[in-house]
C-alpha cells in the first residue's frame, strides 16, 4: 500500500526520488533553474524518503516549488564510524558542484542546519543563500545527553526507544508528548524501517554532541536567515542568538510560542524564507 501511495504523490506533484551521482538520497519537485536544498535533519536511515516522509516533503516543498526546483537531500548511506559533519558537507559540496555547476540556496533543519554551517564555512563557492532553521553552533548539554540517550537505545536496537527519546526534543507540550512517545514506543521499528546501517544515524548524533562551530561562524560569508523557537531546548534561544551574531551577514527571527517543531508555524515560516531569498 505504502508503494502504491508513493506512486500517485510522485505522478501527482512531479516528485522525483533517488540517489546522485555521488550516492546522496534525494527528493526533487519543481522546474525551476534557481534551486533549493534542504539537507535532510536527524534521520535514521539513509534512504530516499518514502510514505509519511514523502507526503511531508511534498507539503513542505509545493509552495516554494513554484520559483525553485526544491531537494530535499540526506547522506550516503553504510557510512563509517566517526564519519564527521565536515566530511558531510563535502559530500554536499560535491553533489552541488557536479549536478549544478553553480552555487544553490541552502536550507538546513536541526542537524540540517548544523551541517549546512560546514557546508558554508568551508566550501563558500556552493552556497547562494543559507537558511538555518532550529539549529545553533552547538547543542545545548539537554540536548545533547537526550540524544547521547537516544543513540544508546539505538544500540541496543530499541528503535522505539530511541525515536520516543527523540520526540523529547521535539514535541513542547508535555500532554501531547507524553501520547505520541507511548505509540512511538510501540511502532517506532515499522515507523523508522529496516536499519541496515546503524553507524549512519549514529554518526550524526555523534556530530550534533560534538560539535562546537563558534569560532567558525565568522567563516560563513553567504546571507544567512537564523530561525527558531523561542522554547527550543535543543537549540536555546541564546545558543541561536550567539549564532546569527556570530554570522556577519544574518538576521534573526525568534517564534514565541514554538520549541524545536515549528510545523504549526510553518505557513509564516516559508513566507519569511521566501521573503529572504526573494531579497
């Protein structure tokens, strides 16, 4: 059923999925020369998105794909351990350079927009414009111990654990939370699928932890947008804020109200990055 309902979204939107020439999984919709790219956050699989995955995709990316041709763009699968997030942005540096031949707007969610700080810093030539969304130049040390428990979880190949920790970055309200971890507890292997990689998912938790870009922000030369929610306990707001200071070309905006998830914000989000690539 899953197949078949990936079949009428990709005939349906003109969504195009596979893999690039260098082996990054991808999701393409649009027609557009000027192109958007979305590197991929936390995953836990290094596959083209499909199902629940490809629907939001396609919710996300329709708008913006009336100017731009939209990727949605994760890493190489069957990685090896410590494979880092500036090893990372090279792989994106060099899908761009060979599929594009030009610099590309960038968008980066939570560890999308931690990789896509490497991806500007070393590699400039690439990226046109840069949208960072819910991600900062380090992890907050809650954040980082509830992944460092997520990975943990993972190990053991308690997925479900591992995905239900993760919504504890995610999900503000305590109520809600508390009623999607205990579904996500019991259906989190077949709504993740068949790990056949762990070191993937385990080296970016390893990066997010990790990382520490600050002294590497000045190195960031493209327009940059910095967007958040005010109650992100991942990313705090005075991680953000360090950040887009630290950014010589980037402004800032705050949500009120929103944590780490800022899809009920999402219609006033796509306007403001619109309004910011557009500018």
């Amino acid at each position: 059923m899953g197949k078949i309902k990936d079949e009428k979204y990709k005939e349906k939107y003109g969504i195009q999925i596979g893999f690039s020439e260098n082996g990054l999984p991808y999701a393409r919709i649009g027609n557009s020369a000027e192109v958007l790219l979305n590197i991929e956050a936390l995953s836990f699989t290094n596959e083209p998105p499909s199902g629940f995955m490809l629907k939001q995709f396609m919710r996300s990316a329709k708008e913006f794909s009336k100017e731009y041709t939209v990727y949605l763009v994760g890493r190489k699968q069957n990685l090896p351990e410590n494979y880092s997030f500036d090893k990372m942005a090279y792989d994106y540096a060099e899908m761009i350079r060979k599929e594009f031949n030009k610099p590309v707007n960038i968008i980066g969610a939570s560890t999308g927009g931690q990789i896509a700080q490497f991806l500007a810093a070393n590699h400039p030539d690439v990226v046109k414009r840069l949208v960072i969304i819910s991600a900062s130049y380090k992890v907050s040390k809650k954040g980082a111990e509830i992944e460092k428990r997520a990975a943990k979880y993972f190990k053991q190949e308690k997925y479900g654990k591992a995905l239900a920790t993760i919504l504890d970055l995610i999900i503000s309200s305590k109520i809600t939370g508390a009623f999607l971890k205990f579904f996500t507890r019991l259906l989190g292997k077949r709504f993740i699928g068949e790990i056949k990689y762990p070191n993937d998912f385990l080296n970016e938790v390893r990066g997010d932890v990790e990382m520490n870009f600050k002294d590497r922000l000045k190195d960031i030369r493209a327009p940059t947008l910095v967007l958040s929610g005010k109650l992100d306990i991942e990313y705090t707001p005075e991680l953000v804020r360090e950040t887009a200071e630290g950014i010589p070309n980037s402004r800032l905006i705050l949500y009120d109200g929103y944590g780490h998830n800022l899809a009920g914000r999402w219609k006033v989000i796509k306007q403001d990055i619109l309004n910011f690539l557009n500018n």
